[in-house]
C-alpha cells in the first residue's frame, strides 16, 4: 500500500498563485455550459498545471449553478450531445469517466477506481467558480485528447444509492487539447 501525502487547502491555494510549475507543464481548458442541443457559450478556463502533488485545476468560471458538484474527466475529446436510451442527452458524447485499468469503480479522488474521478468542485453563490482542486492520482500526460466535465448534482464517490455517485447530468464541460 502506498503513502498518500495530503495537502491543505492553504497548500493548494499556495500554489495556485505560485507559479509552482513551469510554463510547459499546464494547459488551459475553455469550459462551455452544455444541454440536449450541444455545446453553448463560454463559462471561462480551467487551468490544469503539473505539480509534485498530482494535477492541480485552477478555475476561472463564472454563471454556473451555486452549490457542490461533481467534477471529472472524460474519456472523450468531446461535449457534444448524445443519444442514452433513445433521448438526446448533455454531454454524452464525452464517453464515461476516464477508466484506463478498467476498474469499473466509482471510488473518488482517493481510491483506485476511476482514474477521472476527481475532487467535487464548488460554486460560490454569486455562479462563480476560483477555488482550486489537486488529483492526486493524476499527471498532466493523462488529459490530453478527453473532457472535463462539471456534473449538475454532487458527487459521493459511491454507486449507492445512485449510480457514478448521483451526479446526475452534464452542465459544464470542456475539451482537453
């Protein structure tokens, strides 16, 4: 079993506004608010930087829904709407969350299910989104070509009582060039 080291909240912020990685070790991902017809218009970036500690997401948006949701990356270069069961639906174009060892988990940042699993995100409620959030499972290598999505409800990292934690829907999402 490995050591997971923990960061703090006032460490994540740190380095958000140190300039903790270089300059080649972070993508900036535009973020779109999403719905049946597809992609709509421009929420802000998310910017994804390399870091000792895991990737760290550094948002920048605004006009979203206040409260806790669920935030993941996708294993699809794509927020375009799909069909789920006969019905166009948000989002579904991106595929599920980012699952490379097949482990068919929804256990959280933290556990060895979805390596996409990520950290809920939170939206101040004034629709704003600054608080940063680390994966510390993930490295920057691994978003390249898949989607960041923000999901409409939270998330409790379980199946139980609702499947991929009751997230529910897509609303925000963004391709990962």
């Amino acid at each position: 079993m490995s050591r997971m080291k923990w960061v703090s909240l006032a460490g994540i912020l740190a380095l958000a506004g140190s300039g903790a990685a270089l300059a080649d070790s972070a993508v900036a991902i535009e973020m779109h608010q999403i719905d049946a017809k597809g992609v709509g218009k421009v929420v802000g970036t998310i910017r994804a930087t390399q870091t000792q500690w895991g990737v760290l997401f550094t948002p920048d948006l605004s006009g979203v829904t206040p409260g806790i949701h669920g935030f993941h990356l996708h294993e699809n270069p794509s927020c375009d709407a799909g069909d789920k069961d006969g019905t166009m639906t948000a989002g579904m174009a991106a595929g599920g969350h980012y699952d490379p060892a097949k482990t068919a988990k929804h256990d959280g940042p933290y556990a060895n299910g979805h390596l996409g699993d990520l950290p809920p995100i939170y939206v101040d409620a004034d629709g704003s989104i600054k608080t940063p959030v680390l994966a510390p499972r993930l490295k920057l290598a691994d978003l390249k070509g898949r989607s960041l999505m923000i999901h409409i409800h939270g998330d409790n990292f379980a199946d139980t009582p609702e499947k991929l934690g009751g997230g529910g829907g897509r609303m925000v999402c963004g391709v990962i060039p």
